[in-house]
C-alpha cells in the first residue's frame, strides 16, 4: 500500500465511481481499476460492492476510509509544515470547543489569529463537550477543548483550569442568590440536565451521585438554547457554571447557589490525538488557546483555577 494507493482509493470513496474518480485523479478508469484490485488484494478484504448504479464501500471500506482520511491529512500537513521552515506561519487548523469555552475565547481567538497569523485558516467548531470529544476522535478537529475527557490512550489531555458548578435557576424556584445549597437540596428541586456535556461531566467519577441525580431529572436536553429557555420558564433547574449563565444573571432573569456537600467541579483539558504531527500552525494555536484561558482566569473574566501541566494549581497572579 502507497500514498497513491490511498488517494485513488479515497476518490473512489467520495465518487462512488472510477469515472468520476479518475475525472478527479486525471488517471485513466483502467489504471483506478487496476490499483484497487491490488489494493483489495494486499489487504485481503472487498472494499466495494460493484453494483449497476456504481461502487457501494464495504465495511472493510468504511473502516480503511476514516484510515486513508487521517493518514493523507498527516501526509498533507507534514508535506506543508516542511515547505513552509521559517516563512510566516500558514495551514488550516480546526479546533472544537465546548459551548462555555467559545464564550469565554471564542472572539478572541478569532481576533488574535486574524491579527498575528492572517495566513493561517482557523475553523472553529462549537459543541457540546461529549461532541466535540468525539469530533477529536473521528479526525474532524485538530485540537479540542473538553471538559472531564475520558482516559483514552489515542488521545493526550492536558489540563488547564477547574471550574467551581452552581445551582441555575429562577430565584424563586433555587432560592436565595448565592447562598450555598447541598447536594441533598438539590435533589428535591426538578432538575434539567443535558444528555452530553455539563451534569453528566461534572461527577463522571462519582457513578453513584450521578445516577441520583439523573434519577431526579424531570428534563434531559442535548440544547444549551433549550436549557436556557426552560430555566426562564422556571420548569426546573440546572447544573452549571457561572460564565455559561453569566448573561441572565446580570439581566436578572436567573440567579444561582454554589453547590456544596460535596463540591462539584469540572476541569478543562485540551485534547489532541497522541502522536500527532507537531507542526509550526499547530504549536502556535495551541499557544494561542492556552495564554487566552490563563489571560481570561486572571482578569477575572473566566470564575476559574488555573492548572499546571501536569494538574497543579497554578497561583492565580
């Protein structure tokens, strides 16, 4: 199997057909025929289903395909980081976020890369954190940002700041604003909770809490703007942070209680495939990313405990 093997083979995928492939290849039908058959051949597996209205992927096709994406996106990258040495700084880099991390730094990296890098192309996917895991996962993000990943050896996490959770709702539904409510309290009031992301994440290590308070979820929702409306509505409360609420608090419309006995809490990591390629564009918006969030904790702008590389508290400044 060679490079040219796989791009044949990944136009093939895309075209569902040798003409329209070998249109896009420049290469005669005959020779993608030939080159498939020795690859199906090398690998010992059909990677089509030759039928009358084209070329249908197996399984052993889907599975070299999402293969072939990642292998010829590394080829790409790498042939791109050698031409480009000591030029100003250029590539497409696609980074995934969590809802709360786009508001904190959304804009500003945005800003920053315009500004400093006009060459490099950022593609900026906003989900929910489970979500973006698994976009990091499939290859469809370069770098992701993540709350409470879970222990993966395909991907390397390293963590930058923990977030303090609070009880979000209507005033006269949670109570007193800022006063600290127990997890026990908690667990009278009817809760939301989102399917992927922020309540499941906070206490993934705690199985026993969560199924409680699942349990106790008069709403599941994989919308934060559902969320959102159904708080406004006073049809429950939620689990969440102060910056993902921070606008309907200072309009006066929610209001939220610290969550105490035990404490609930998220960590942010930043997430890459292991053994990615380190290239110039990558190394410099991973830079970007982290002194963001370190310049947005110690401003004040994100509620939040910075940590070291290996976990650490860092001493705010």
């Amino acid at each position: 199997m060679d490079i040219r093997q796989l791009r044949y083979f990944q136009a093939i995928y895309e075209h569902g057909s040798l003409l329209a492939a070998s249109k896009r290849v420049h290469v005669a039908t005959t020779a993608l025929s030939y080159h498939l058959g020795r690859l199906e051949e090398e690998l010992a597996a059909r990677l089509f289903e030759r039928t009358p209205r084209g070329l249908t992927p197996t399984a052993a096709g889907e599975r070299l395909h999402g293969h072939a994406t990642a292998i010829l996106r590394a080829v790409d990258i790498a042939v791109a980081d050698l031409r480009q040495g000591d030029k100003e700084i250029s590539g497409t880099v696609r980074v995934g976020m969590a809802y709360s991390a786009v508001r904190a730094i959304g804009v500003p990296l945005a800003r920053k890369i315009l500004g400093d890098h006009p060459k490099v192309q950022l593609s900026l996917n906003e989900s929910l954190s489970g979500a973006t895991f698994q976009s990091l996962m499939r290859g469809e993000v370069d770098l992701a940002l993540v709350y409470n990943p879970p222990p993966d050896s395909r991907i390397v996490s390293r963590p930058l700041l923990v977030e303090r959770m609070v009880c979000v709702g209507r005033e006269d539904l949670i109570g007193p604003p800022g006063l600290p409510i127990t997890v026990e309290e908690l667990l009278t009031l009817p809760i939301i909770m989102l399917q992927q992301g922020v309540s499941s994440g906070v206490i993934l290590t705690e199985l026993d809490l969560l199924k409680r308070i699942e349990s106790r979820a008069v709403l599941k929702m994989n919308s934060i703007q559902a969320i959102s409306g159904a708080l406004r509505e006073r049809l429950g409360c939620t689990i969440a942070t102060k910056l993902s609420v921070n606008i309907p608090v200072a309009e006066g419309v929610l209001s939220y209680r610290p969550i105490v006995e035990p404490n609930l809490s998220r960590e942010l990591c930043l997430c890459e495939p292991a053994g990615a390629p380190r290239t110039y564009v990558l190394e410099t918006v991973k830079t970007i990313l982290t002194g963001l969030i370190v310049e947005a904790v110690e401003s004040g702008a994100w509620e939040a405990e910075l940590r070291g590389p290996e976990g650490s508290v860092v001493p705010a400044n």
